[in-house]
C-alpha cells in the first residue's frame, strides 16, 4: 500500500490500581492493541510499591514479552508500556521506552507518543549544564527536563507542569512515579490520549480507545490537550492551567490513517471519518467504473465510503497476509518491495475484465502504488483508477510523522495527470484539503493540523530538520556549543 513507505507513531499505555494485580498483562494486552502503531520496540515497566521491574526490546509485543519475560516483571499497582517507531533517533534497544530514570528524590518512568520541535536545542542546553544523554531520542530530553524541575518541585506532577512549559511540539505522555501515574497531553493536542477504568477500578490510559476495550476499560474521557491527569491514591487530580492557550490542533492523519478504524479520538469515530473520507471522494472525484476496492488496511473504510456514495457495489479486492508487518517496517527498498509481493494478493475473480477504482489512505513516494496498480492490471483489471483519502503530502511534518523533506515526496515533484501517468492509473484524484474538516465535523482548518498537506504549522517549527539531530560530526556538535557558549 503506498501509505506504507511513512513511518508511524508510536502507541502509550498505563495503568494504575490501589491493590496489588498483574499489571504487567493488562500492559500487554493493551500494547497488542496498539501494536498498529509502532512495530519496532516495545516496552513494560512495572511498580511494585516503589520497586520498578523492566523490560524493552526492539520487535513485536508477542515475540518480545515471552512467558518467561512476563514471570520477570511480576505483580504491581501501576505500570506503563509502549510501542515504538522511531521518528527520532535510531532503532537500537537503548532507544526503545518507557525510559527508567533513578534521580535524587526517587525514580521515574517516562513513555511518549509524539515529536519535539525543540528537543535539539533543549539537549544543547542540558549538555551544557553537565547532562549525559544515553540516547538519541526526543522522550529522554522530557524525562531530564522533569527530573530537574523535580529538584525543586514539591511533587512530580508540578515537575510536570513546569517541564510542559519549556517543552515544545506534539506530546501524548504518561509518566510513572514510586506512588502515582501521570498522563499529560500537549497543548495543541496534537496525538491522542484517554483514560477508562476497568470493573475492579483500576484505570487505564491509552493513546487509543480500542486498547481501553482490549483490557475491558470502560472509556470515562479523552485527555484534553494541555492537561495534565494525576492518578493517585487520592483520588484523581486534573491540572489544566496549560489548557486552552491555543486552539486544538490534532493531527488530521491520526484519521485517516494512524489511528485503528474501532477508536474513537476527542470524541469521534475513526472508521466514520474514513467513510466521510470516501464520500467526498466520489463526489469530488466520479469516474464511470464496475467495482469499488480498498487497499488494506486504512483504504477499505474509505472505500465503502466512495461505493455508497456513489453507488457503485463495493468488492473485495486485495487479501492482506496478515502475518507480515507494515511494509515500511522493513529496512532498506528491496527488502520493502519483497514484503509488498507477499502482503497482498488481488482476488482475480472481483477487478478481472471490470473498471475499478481503488482507494488508498495516501499517495507518499508513489512506487508501492505503483506495484500495486500493476498487480491490478496483472489480475485484469481494464480500467484503475486510483482515489487518495488524503490530500498530497507536500510538507515535512514536525510533530510525530516521519516526513523530514520534500525531497521524496512524489506530490513535490509531478502535477496530479503526471502522478497518475508514474503509478500507471487510468487516472487520480485525492481528497481536497479544504474538505478535511468535514471528516470530524468542524469548520475548514479548525481543530486539527494539516501542515502535511497545507504547509499551515500552528506551532513555530524548526529551521532545519535534525531527523538525525544527534548523530552530529564531533566538529558540529563543537561549533554548537561555542555559539551557544558566546
């Protein structure tokens, strides 16, 4: 699928209880559940009355947290865990999270879904203050920026709140100390981030409301963007003295193609977002054609959208291996064009001899695509004719999505007839981004962030994209500090 050449988010879980239980399985069935998320690590940390237990590895939950591993981490009252891929720093195990940090007034776990767009200034000031980074990541920046606002503050969530007001960018966090749980989200909202309870009243965070269903939670509410929930043995606390300094702006892809089609994100469902998605995309785009197909995963919701729109019967077109991962996974382009021949096959007996338009979450580099509208015409299909839920990607995003440059992005190098004639389809439209607010129903460009497609930043963005923003050359890391030490 073309969406799979973007690199993805990462997923965040925690849970809290005032009696001691296997916290460390309601973590994994909850990070099984945010697996669509992140496939490169994951991680548990468990606290057992101040005890932290941990475990973290790159690979998939199932492979990672054996029977074995799980007996390791024991009972607790709380714990946290998280899905990684990298949109900062490498994929090595020392970067997966949650991030364990033992400091002067206690310890502290840190897991975080998002991007800084300050994190490599903010590093350049805590190197020179001393500061020794194991990492090369953005979320061991956040846990310094508390543990030393910790110094002095009287507890761990006003260390919080005051790291939130130097911390800059997209963050959906959920930190742990010896005694309470912390969820936190970004001022802007930019990634979401809820809480339920389950029946023997323990609750439950989650960066999606589907992981909140896997474990039995009962959903309560989302996060609101800039506050900050403390969950304690008092009870819970919600801080929002960050809250409503600037206008909610959740990213728009977590819609159309991040998120899993069974969440719900600040109150509306993915899976009818998707299906407005395709219904606009048959009123903006209508082609005569036999069948509508999506492209599994993102693309099938999408897809009924168009065919109910506009009437034409929707089929199945693609069977997905649902033993392989995301193709995008995969490192290096022939090891990614290899998984695409096995993921999908076409059913033959629904595009052969017929016009088809197949829908797609997105359109990113175009060569997936384009393998795919040619096993199309391989099957026989006569006509493709390709439909985007997404509007062109033409900008680099900041705030969690892997898209560092336009450089590779097909969108910045061809008009709408060229992309078409490159992935070799009959012909192309994609969603119009004025329309992207109809997907959650709010007005043209309120509510959520479109940068990706617009070039609109609500935030102030870096002046050069440090995608690899610490694997400087020793003599550029030096001239940093001396300009920074002028």
């Amino acid at each position: 699928m073309s969406m799979n050449e973007i690199h993805e988010e990462c997923g965040v879980f925690g849970v809290f209880g005032l009696e001691t239980t296997n916290v460390a399985a309601t973590t994994y069935y909850g990070l099984f559940a945010l697996q669509h998320r992140g496939q490169e690590s994951a991680g548990i940390v468990v606290n057992d009355d101040g005890i932290f237990r941990h475990h973290k590895d790159p690979g998939l939950v199932n492979d990672i947290f054996t029977p074995q591993i799980m007996s390791t981490l024991g009972e607790g009252n709380i714990a946290i865990g998280h899905v990684r891929y990298s949109t900062t720093g490498g994929n090595e195990r020392v970067n997966a999270q949650p991030i364990v940090v033992n400091h002067i007034k206690g310890k502290l776990a840190l897991a975080h879904n998002g991007n800084l767009v300050n994190s490599f200034e903010l590093r350049q000031e805590l190197e020179l203050q001393g500061s020794i980074f194991h990492t090369t990541n953005d979320t061991e920046v956040i846990s310094y920026m508390i543990t030393k606002e910790r110094l002095t503050a009287k507890s761990i969530e006003e260390a919080v709140s005051k790291a939130m007001n130097r911390i800059k960018g997209a963050y959906s966090l959920v930190v742990m100390s010896a005694a309470k749980m912390i969820a936190a989200r970004d001022p802007n909202g930019f990634r979401p981030l809820c809480y339920g309870q389950t029946e023997d009243g323990r609750y439950i965070v989650s960066s999606e409301t589907c992981a909140l269903d896997a474990v039995g939670a009962t959903f309560i509410r989302d996060i609101l963007p800039g506050e900050i929930v403390v969950f304690s043995e008092d009870g819970i606390q919600s801080i929002t003295e960050h809250c409503n300094k600037v206008p909610q702006t959740t990213c728009i892809f977590e819609y159309i193609y991040f998120a899993r089609p069974d969440s719900k994100i600040d109150g509306h469902s993915v899976h009818a977002a998707r299906v407005k998605a395709g219904a606009c995309l048959a009123m903006e785009h209508p082609v005569q054609a036999d069948v509508v197909i999506g492209v599994p995963d993102s693309g099938l919701d999408a897809a009924i959208g168009y065919s109910r729109q506009s009437g034409i019967p929707y089929g199945m077109g693609f069977i997905k291996n649902k033993y392989i991962g995301r193709t995008f996974i995969a490192p290096g382009q022939a090891v990614r064009e290899d998984k695409v021949k096995i993921k999908l096959n076409v059913v033959k007996e629904t595009v052969e001899g017929k016009r088809v338009v197949m829908v797609d979450d997105s359109i990113v580099r175009g060569t997936t695509c384009a393998r795919i509208v040619k096993l199309l015409r391989d099957a026989g299909a006569l006509e493709v004719h390709m439909r985007s839920s997404a509007p062109p990607f033409k900008n680099p995003c900041f705030y969690g999505t892997d898209i560092d440059s336009r450089e590779n992005l097909i969108a910045c190098k061809y008009t709408i007839p060229e992309i078409a004639e490159v992935i070799g389809a009959d012909s192309l439209g994609y969603l119009d981004v004025d329309h992207l607010g109809m997907l959650i129903g709010t007005p043209k460009g309120e509510g959520y962030c479109s940068a990706c497609f617009n070039g609109c930043y609500p935030t102030d963005v870096p002046t050069e994209s440090h995608k690899n923003r610490f694997e400087m050359k020793l003599s550029e890391r030096r001239k940093l500090k001396n300009e920074k030490s002028e």
